[in-house]
C-alpha cells in the first residue's frame, strides 16, 4: 500500500499523485531486488551492511528503500555526480560538468563551489510524469553509444532517441543490430580499435558498421564518411545544447568549467563536445566505465523529511516554525540513530521551499540552525532575492517571500575513499599499442590524420602527449583530436587541454 501523504507530504495534488503511483509501481520489483541482493550476499559470506543509492545523492538501508522506492529513481546518474565531482576534488576543481555518456542515454549534472544542486518540483520528470522526491539536478537527453542515427519522416537526419539498447546493439557488436549506430559511426572513423575493444574482449565486426552505414549513406546521397562523421556531429551538438540548458540559460559560463567524461562512451565525446562549448579542459577519471561506482564510496547515508507550511515573510509565526522544525529533526534523527549512526556523527540540514507571493514555483533556500526569529531569518530572505536572480535575471526587492515547505536534511557520516596516487614504470613509447589512420573534421574537411593509439595503463605520470591520438582500456576509450594535448595527473585522472 502507498499511501501519498508518506510518500510525498507536500501540496501539489497532481504530483504527490504521479510521484505516489511511481512509488506504487516500482514497489514490488524493487522489493524483489534488494530482499534478493541481501540474501545473496549473506549467504555469499559478505559481512558489510548492504546501503543503496539514491537520486539525493546519499545512501539509505534497504529498509528505508523499500518504504519509498521512488527515492531510487535516478540513483545512478545521481552516483555518476559524485563520482564526477571526486575526480574534480583529486585535481582542485570546484566547477565541474559531469559527462555521463552509456549506451542509450546522456546524464549532465553541474557543480559549483557549492557543491550539486537539487532539482525542483516544476523540472523533475520521469517518463514524461512529475515526481516530488528529493533529487540532485539532472538533464538526461537520449544520445548514447547506440543511438539509432534515421531519416525522420520530414527528411532531417537525425540521431537518437531511439537506441538500439544492449540487445541487438549495434552492428558493430555482432549481435544482430541492423541499425546504424553511434558505435557504428566511431567504428567507420577509426576511433574504436576493432582489436583492442574492451581489453581485447569483444570482438568488433567492422565490414558490418560499413554495411549499415552505407545504407544510410545512400538514402543521404553522402559519402560513408561523411555519413559517419555526420552521426557524431549532430550527437555532440545535442550534448552540447543539453549542457547549454544547465549552464548558459542558468547564466553559468561553460568557459569557467572542466567537463568531467565517463561512462562507457563519454571519453569518446567530450573533448569535440567541449569544443562546441569552448569548454577549456577535459578530466578523464582513471576508471570512466565504474565512475558512478567510485561514487556510492563518497557519500553519508542521506535522509530527506519535508512538511508544506504556507508562512509570508509579513506574518511569520515563529513558534510554529520552530516547533515543525525541532519535530522534523527529531524525526530524522530517530531515523539515523536506528540504522547505527551515532549521534556525534550525524549532521542536520534546514532548508526551505521559497517563492514570491503570488508565484507558481519555490527555489530552495538554506536556513541556519537554532531558533528562527526576524534576525536569523534576514539572510535566509536576502539569499533567496540573489538565488532569484541568478536564476530568472530579475528579483523583487519589495515583493514579501512565502515559505511553501520546510526541509530538514540529515546525514550520517559513513568512511569514504581516499586519494591514492598512482605510479607507472613506464615511458611513453611503452604505451604505445600502435599507429593507424583516424578521421577527423579539420575546418569542414574530412582528413586522414596518423594517429597513435596509447595503452592508457602505461602512460607516465606527467608526461604530456599531442593529439591526435586514441586512449585505450578496458572500460572507455579517450578519443584526443588534433590541436589538444593531454596528461596523466599525480591521482590517475587524464587531463586533456582542449585545442579550437
């Protein structure tokens, strides 16, 4: 049974409806799963607690998942955040573009010296429903690795959403696909080793990218190539309009970030991507494939409760205020205290849901801690006037501020990982697997540029290296146009300074 004022005990009826019913409906698969996983892994010997992910960037014990399901929804890309603002921690950058790239969808997440925001009410959608749970801020776009390139029914060529998913995938994989791919397209270009693709794994079947990309090359009355380069243009100019949206209509500058790639086929597109953009630097963490892994090792278990409380800036009742929040609290408390957390390890959040009267929408503004009255709450007010304006262009000075929700947020502090430097023995002819032919677009001509591939597991510490040239390995592959050179930092991330 999901019941909608557990679930999400806000106003909003339409939406605490879609986000209870989204509850409803993951419920029983989800339950499945994690009683499953915990079984497994007891009767597998694993001692460690089981926690899982979840879209507010924080853990939970699967007793709390199996209450509200519908706080896992985005659990991974919100992981690959983490994940994405760890590497930016190992080289002291705080303003991060995480680049999430898999096969069939793409995740941009952005984060500020601040840290990541949380999406609101009015952004948060999942299959094509609003959902009401507390959730870092992410853009999914369909652009991936198997992104179906067609002719749509008005003659554009366009790429995605549609995906050839993991079964039959792309040609190029030799599992039946019969659609011209992404994947396909880097296979046609020379920028995926048809011999060293997943380690030397997978076996690529080229002569079948060429079949279903000259299918389309025909129907285009283009060039293979062409056709082929074509895929990946319009591919990185829909990640690059997706990045546009959280960052220029926002009013962030993109010259002022690193764009952090990963994922399965975030490396192969990122540095063209940040070319569009004029982003200046790339961060390739040192395992792309599991990035959204190394970020479940970074975070604290994470409560959310929330309570609707109509207050106007012009009649705050304090006492009442104050009470909600000291129940929240305790409630969160409670909650952290019974999964083992001790209580000089947990930490508490005050937030609220803010609006000008008479607005439809809230902004998210920090509180302090300790008892509200008129002076404490002057700064909370006058932030909520610039975090307006940064995000609308405009504030009312004059206008009074409505409280829609309080928020308390609690966390408990868990061990995270720790910097390790990493150490080669190599020099940079060591990790050179090889030198072949790759295409590249070099100002709107279709070139064959010499390219050498590296074994990224052996190139040297700090030893810069030119493009054009491929990174392998096992998880991703690094693809470094000409005009860009690159390194490997002291703790494993590859920095590729971006050429025009």
């Amino acid at each position: 049974i999901t019941i909608s004022s557990d679930v999400s005990p806000q106003f909003r009826e339409f939406e605490r409806f879609t986000t209870s019913s989204i509850n409803g409906f993951i419920g029983p698969k989800v339950k499945s799963y994690i009683q499953n996983l915990d079984v497994r892994l007891k009767e597998s010997g694993v001692p460690a607690e089981l926690h899982i992910m979840c879209s507010n960037g924080g853990v939970a014990t699967p007793k709390t998942v199996l209450e509200k399901p519908v706080n896992t929804l985005l659990s991974g890309p919100a992981a690959g955040i983490l994940g994405g603002a760890w590497a930016g921690e190992l080289t002291n950058r705080e303003k991060l573009i995480t680049f999430d790239v898999g096969g069939t969808s793409a995740d941009i997440g952005i984060i500020t010296g601040s840290g990541y925001s949380e999406s609101s009410a009015r952004d948060t959608w999942i299959a094509g429903y609003p959902v009401m749970v507390p959730m870092i801020d992410i853009h999914t776009i369909g652009a991936g690795g198997g992104s179906i390139a067609h002719i749509n029914e008005g003659g554009a060529f366009k790429v995605g959403p549609r995906s050839a998913g993991s079964r039959p995938g792309p040609a190029c994989y030799g599992h039946g696909g019969t659609k011209p791919t992404v994947s396909d397209a880097n296979v046609v270009l020379g920028r995926i080793d048809e011999h060293n693709f997943l380690g030397g794994e997978m076996k690529i079947y080229s002569n079948a990218a060429y079949k279903v990309i000259d299918e389309l090359s025909e129907n285009l009355g283009l060039s293979r190539e062409r056709t082929a380069e074509g895929i990946l243009q319009i591919m990185n100019n829909n990640m690059a309009n997706a990045i546009r949206e959280k960052t220029i209509q926002k009013g962030e500058d993109p010259r002022e970030f690193s764009l952090v790639a990963f994922g399965g086929a975030g490396p192969l597109h990122a540095v063209e991507v940040a070319q569009i953009l004029n982003i200046p630097e790339v961060i390739i963490p040192l395992y792309p494939g599991i990035n959204s892994a190394t970020g479940l090792l970074t975070t604290d278990l994470k409560y959310d409760v929330i309570k609707t409380e109509f207050m106007i800036s012009t009649h705050f009742d304090f006492i009442g205020l104050n009470e909600d929040f000291i129940a929240l609290e305790k409630q969160i408390i409670s909650q952290l205290k019974d999964d083992g957390v001790e209580e000089e390890q947990i930490q508490v959040l005050r937030s609220a849901d803010c609006r000008y009267a008479g607005q439809g929408y809230e902004l998210r503004v920090d509180l302090p801690g300790g008892v509200l009255d008129k002076e404490t709450i002057v700064e909370a007010l006058n932030n909520f006037h610039e975090i307006h304006k940064a995000e609308y262009g405009h504030n009312f000075l004059d206008s009074p501020i409505e409280f829609v929700n309080i928020r308390v947020t609690g966390l408990g502090y868990m061990p995270k990982i720790e910097k390790q430097a990493v150490h080669h023995q190599h020099q940079l002819e060591d990790a050179l697997l090889k030198t072949g032919t790759t295409i590249f677009n070099i100002d709107g001509n279709l070139e064959n540029v010499e390219t050498k591939f590296y074994q990224r597991e052996k190139i040297p510490v700090d030893t810069e290296f030119a493009g054009p040239c491929i990174v392998l390995q096992k998880d991703t592959t690094t693809v470094i146009p000409p005009n860009c050179t690159a390194y490997i930092e002291e703790f494993g991330n590859m920095i590729i300074k971006v050429g025009v």
